[in-house]
C-alpha cells in the first residue's frame, strides 16, 4: 500500500527531470533551466519527507495497536481481579453472617440452660416427694400434714417446671424465628416492637457480659411489611459493634433504640450508645469495606459494610452516623414502611 500511495507523485518528478532535460538540450534560458532544477529538487524533498512521514506514521500505528492490545490484556486480568475479589468479599459476607448466626446459638443455647436446669431440678424434687407420698400410702402410715406438705411441694414444683418451660420456649422461639430470618431472604409482615425485642433477647447473653443496658422506645403498634432478617442483621451488627468498639475499654453502658413512624409511610429508627465515640477520619470511613480498627485481633471490617448494603439495599433506605470521642455513637436508618418489591 505504501509503494502505490505515491505512484501519481513520482509521475509528476519524472515529467518534471524530462522537462529539466529538455530545457538542457534545446539551451533554454539558465534562469528558467535553475528554477525547474529548483522545482523538481524542492518537489523530491517532499515527496522524500512524505514517505518519511508514512513511515513514521505506520510505526505509530503499530505502537498504537501494540498499546491497544496491552491495555486490553490489562483490562481483562483488572476485571478478572474485581470479580474475584467480589467473590470473595462475598463469601467473607456470609461467613461474617454465618458467625452472627453461631454466637446466636451459642448464646441462646447458654441462656436456655438456666430454666432448663431449673425445671429439671423441679421435676426431680417433684419426683422424689411422690415417691415418698407413695410410700407412706402404701404403707396405711399418710397422715394429713404429709399430704398438705406434698400439696405445697407439688404446686411449688410445677409452677416453677411451666415458668420456667415457657421461658425456655419463649428463648426457642425468638431463636427459631430469628434464625430463620437471618439466614433467609423471606418477606412477611410483623410488628416493629417485638421483632426488636426478639432479636435483643438472642443477644441477651453478650449484653449481659459487657454490663450493657438496652432501652427500648417504640410504639405497640408500628407494623412492618418487609424483610425482618435484613432488620435482624443490622441490629445485631449494631449491637455487637458497641460492645465490641463503643465500650471496648469500659465496663456497663448504655444502648438506646427508638422507632417512629413519619409521613410519607416512612420509619425512622435510631440506635446510640453511650460509648467512647470515633474520631471524625474513623467515622469516614466505617462503612468501607475491610475497615476496622481491630486488624489482627478477630475484626474482618465488613460488619457495618454489611450494615449499609442491607439499609441501602434491602430496606431501600439511608444511613446517617453521628459521633465524637467520648460523646458515644449514633446511627439513624430511614426506610420505607412497606418495603418496595423487587425491581420498583
């Protein structure tokens, strides 16, 4: 292609050397003879320095398609890397939701240990004073103070069995649902209030070992139509993100959560801790992924990662944080009452 580009080029310098040459043999005048001499040597040099350009010119274009096909490589081994690394922080997610899920049974297997045990030890009180009744029955020698103290024991007894039944299956219960909801996307509708309290319930155990006191302000009726499980991990991650960075150097604390409903359909729920606070480049950056302040002491930073995509994306809802060293901690969560269906 580049031989043929300058065939009309080179047609015109050979006219141009004929005339030059006939003007040599006919004598023409010299200035005319000099100035075609000059034109066909000036008309060389271009089309000298064209074909150096063309030349130039395809070495850029090779460079340039060598680049292209460099930058392409790169691109895919780039986009290679993300996918792998949303892999993974996609599989750290559920193992961070999965270890929310084992201290939850951990927990509630620890706390349904003190009314099992109580009614247990009931039960065998309760067995031992009817086998003495029996006895002294079968053997004619039952008097009335007997049978009254076996009344009193038995009433005794049974009532703390059913108290303290109903305590272990109010424990199973928020577990199960909370479990289920935890490790489920389902939607159904429920109150606000005792969901929270359920929830509050599993973590029992880890509150009570950090001296922390939760408070509770939300009203009887203020009725969801969502996703609890989604609601139930970030409560949770809240939760365990006091204790664990809010009163990390303290003993006792205070956590406080509130709900109300504003217009538009719109809940607003709040959660603040009296804690030690974060300091305004910590606070920047809490909901980045892989951040934490406990590197190599069991933190991953994706619990309040988890906590943004769940309100951003699930619950179609914002996220706002409020906090100083030694003022505590504040998160604010607006979200739709009714959550949106998938795809609106």
């Amino acid at each position: 292609m580049t031989f043929n580009l300058f065939d009309n080029e080179e047609k015109v310098l050979e006219g141009g050397l004929k005339l030059s040459l006939r003007l040599e043999a006919e004598s023409a005048p010299q200035d005319i003879r000099a100035g075609v001499a000059t034109l066909v040597d000036a008309y060389r040099k271009s089309i000298r320095e064209q074909r150096r350009l063309v030349r130039v010119s395809d070495r850029q274009q090779e460079q340039l398609s060598a680049v292209n096909q460099e930058l392409q490589r790169r691109r895919e081994e780039a986009e290679q890397a993300l996918q792998c690394l949303q892999e993974a922080q996609e599989s750290l997610i559920q193992a961070e939701k999965l270890a929310s899920l084992g201290a939850l049974v951990a927990g509630v297997a620890h706390e349904i240990n003190t009314p099992v045990g109580i009614a247990l030890s009931s039960a065998s009180h309760l067995a031992d004073a009817t086998a003495d009744i029996r006895r002294l029955f079968e053997a004619g020698q039952i008097k009335k103070s007997d049978f009254r103290d076996y009344i009193s024991t038995a009433s005794e007894a049974t009532g703390l069995i059913l108290s303290n039944c109903d305590r272990a299956a109010q424990l199973i219960h928020g577990f199960k649902q909370v479990a289920v909801d935890q490790t489920s996307s389902e939607r159904r509708r429920f109150g606000l209030k005792g969901y929270v309290q359920e929830v509050l319930l599993s973590l029992t155990p880890k509150l009570r070992q950090s001296k922390v006191e939760v408070f509770l302000d939300c009203s009887d009726d203020l009725e969801l139509d969502g996703y609890p499980g989604a609601l139930s991990q970030v409560l949770t991650n809240f939760v365990m993100n006091s204790v664990i960075h809010g009163f990390e150097d303290q003993r006792g604390g205070h956590i406080r959560i509130s709900a109300q409903k504003l217009p538009g359909d719109l809940v607003e729920m709040k959660f603040s801790d009296n804690g030690k606070g974060m300091s305004q480049d910590i606070r920047n950056r809490i909901f980045d992924p892989f951040f934490t302040t406990k590197r190599g002491s069991g933190g991953n930073g994706l619990g309040l990662h988890i906590v943004f995509n769940i309100v951003t994306g699930s619950l179609k809802g914002q996220i706002a944080v409020e906090s100083e060293p030694g003022q505590g901690t504040s998160f604010t969560i607006l979200f739709p009452r009714i959550a949106p269906k998938e795809g609106d």
